[in-house]
C-alpha cells in the first residue's frame, strides 16, 4: 500500500501555476478525458439555462444531439483553449484574451461549414438571440466569446488543477476506471447519434427526447 503523503490542493495548484507539476503520462490522459467529458455538460447546462431566458417563454429547452447531457463543440472547444494557454496560464487576463479568439474562430468556422454544407442548416443563430452585440452572420457574437473567456478562467484556474489533484488522490487505478469511464459513455453516445443512427437509420436522442415531451428551439 503506499504510505506516501497525498498533496492539498493548493500544493498542487501551486505546483501548476510554477510550471512544476509534473505528471505521468497516464495522468495526461485521464485529465484530458474528463476535461472534455467536463467540457461538453458545462455546455449543455450553459445552454439550458440560456436559452430558458433567450426564448422569452419560461420553459427549458433540450440541447445538443446525444441522449447525455454533453455538447461536443464545448469539449473541442476547452481541448484547445488548454492546449493554446497552457504555456499562458502565469497571466489569467492573458488566457482570457486568447480564449475568446480560439473559440470565437472555432465559433464561426464550425457555424460556417455547417451552414454552407447543410444547405443553410444552422445549429445557433445569434441574430435571433439577446445579447447578440457584435454579431457576425449570426454564427459568433461578443457575448459568446466573452462568456467563453470567462469560463476558460474556469477550466484553466480550477478544473485542470483539479483533476491533477484529484489524479494524485485517486491514484493510477482508481482515476483511469473514472475517467475511462465516463469517456467511453460519452463517446459510445456520440458515436451512435453522429454516425451510427444515420447509418442504420435508428431512432437518435433528439427522437427520444421529443417523445418524453422535451422541445428543442428552432
């Protein structure tokens, strides 16, 4: 059994804004697994409460495609906030000015594509919404970016020193079977109402949402 001394937080927290953490590589990827699993529910919750104001009707409505509650351009979206702050992070306001520009041109670039391959398709339109200062072709707004800014100030300054402290308390075993885990459901999720419910045309989340009597905005 091992008798070595856990860290606090703080420690490690401090460790982390020295640049002197230092990590095994099992530790990375457990980290990077439930960042995106974290990444993608702060969206879908994010979401929820927003467009529960945004649609002036005082009723929740669903988000994004899956059968969890997950959002995947939120967990692409935190993966490279990390990877473009990481060496950033001695300067919050720093990480806050090039979190709003990695996830506003991933903002735009995705409702772009969308848009053009899907025919017009449009998964957001910020020229419907409230607070749409700064609206460009209603893919990306001030607004979004800024709220992205702030939650890169959460992801870099809380979760991810986080997980480091909780990779250390759980050890090797304990923090893989979680963070595998929960990565491999939201994926198994994914996948299927991605790829697998088109390709053998069966019925996705957003089906079976609608049938337990949630609505999705339009």
């Amino acid at each position: 059994m091992d008798k070595r001394k856990k860290p606090s937080y703080m420690e490690v927290f401090r460790k982390y804004m020295q640049g002197k953490m230092r990590l095994e590589r099992w530790q990375w990827v457990g980290i990077l697994m439930l960042t995106i699993v974290f990444a993608g529910f702060f969206g879908w919750v994010y979401e929820l409460v927003f467009y529960y104001f945004d649609a002036g009707t005082g009723e929740f409505y669903m988000q994004g495609g899956n059968f969890l509650p997950w959002i995947n351009i939120y967990a692409i979206g935190a993966v490279l906030i990390v990877l473009a702050c990481w060496k950033l992070r001695q300067w919050p306001w720093v990480v806050f000015l090039v979190a709003m520009v990695v996830t506003g041109v991933l903002e735009f670039v995705a409702g772009w594509l969308v848009y053009a391959i899907g025919n017009g398709t449009r998964y957001w339109d910020y020229n419907t919404e409230i607070l749409n200062f700064g609206n460009i072709g209603g893919f990306v707004c001030l607004r979004s970016v800024l709220v992205f800014g702030v939650s890169a100030l959460l992801l870099m300054y809380v979760v991810v020193p986080g997980l480091m402290w909780l990779a250390q308390r759980m050890g090797k075993r304990g923090f893989l079977i979680l963070a595998v885990t929960l990565f491999a459901v939201v994926m198994i999720d994914e996948v299927y109402n991605m790829l697998a419910s088109h390709v053998f045309d069966w019925p996705n989340a957003m089906d079976f949402w609608r049938g337990m009597g949630w609505k999705y905005l339009t």
